[in-house]
C-alpha cells in the first residue's frame, strides 16, 4: 500500500545524508505511527543519533509522535505546522513533547 506520507519520509532519508554527524543539533530518537482511518498503518523510526530512519519499531524512542497520513504530509510539504497539528488534535505525542519542535528542519518545507 503507497501512503503519501512516504514522499515526506524519502525526503527526510535525502536530507540525513547532508547531516555532518560531528555536527548535529538534534540527537534524539522518534517514532512515528501513520494512521490510516484511525488506525496505525505504519511505523518509523527517525534516530538521529545514528543519522539513519527506518521503517519498523525501536524500544530506544524518546518521543513518538501518531500522526494521519494525510496530516504528516501536509506537515512535510509546509501547509501544516507540528504546533497548527496539535492545536487542531491532528498530532498526538507521547513522550517528550518539546522534542516535536526539534523536528521543524527535517520536516516542513522538504
């Protein structure tokens, strides 16, 4: 099945292969549920801590963030923003909340 979302995530892939590992600002652990109709349809993993993202689970997440498929690619393609998302009840985190801010450079306006 092609979610939208995964067009967001190539991209992310892209822009992890620009990241100087001796210089990052972000060095923390994500998970992100896509949903489907309410309902987890895929999982990612975005660790920046070993600059990779893949599609699966990590026990080692510090935040993950259940977002629809649709809503993540509107975050990813600029026209929704992780605070509109959340004050709208569009983005649901567990974990460290502040760490979702931390995430504005690898997905908006990629």
């Amino acid at each position: 099945m092609s979610f939208k979302s995964d067009a967001v995530f190539e991209k992310i892939k892209l822009r992890l292969t620009k990241i100087d590992p001796a210089n990052r600002q972000v060095e923390n652990m994500y998970k992100f549920n896509i949903t489907v109709g309410g309902k987890v349809a895929k999982t990612w993993v975005l660790d920046l801590k070993n600059v990779k993202l893949f599609e699966g689970d990590s026990p080692d997440v510090e935040c993950t963030v259940t977002v629809s498929d649709e809503d993540f690619f509107a975050m990813g393609s600029g026209t929704l923003t992780a605070k509109d998302a959340m004050a709208q009840d569009k983005l649901d985190v567990d974990g460290n909340i502040e760490l979702v801010f931390k995430l504005a450079p690898f997905v908006s306006s990629i």
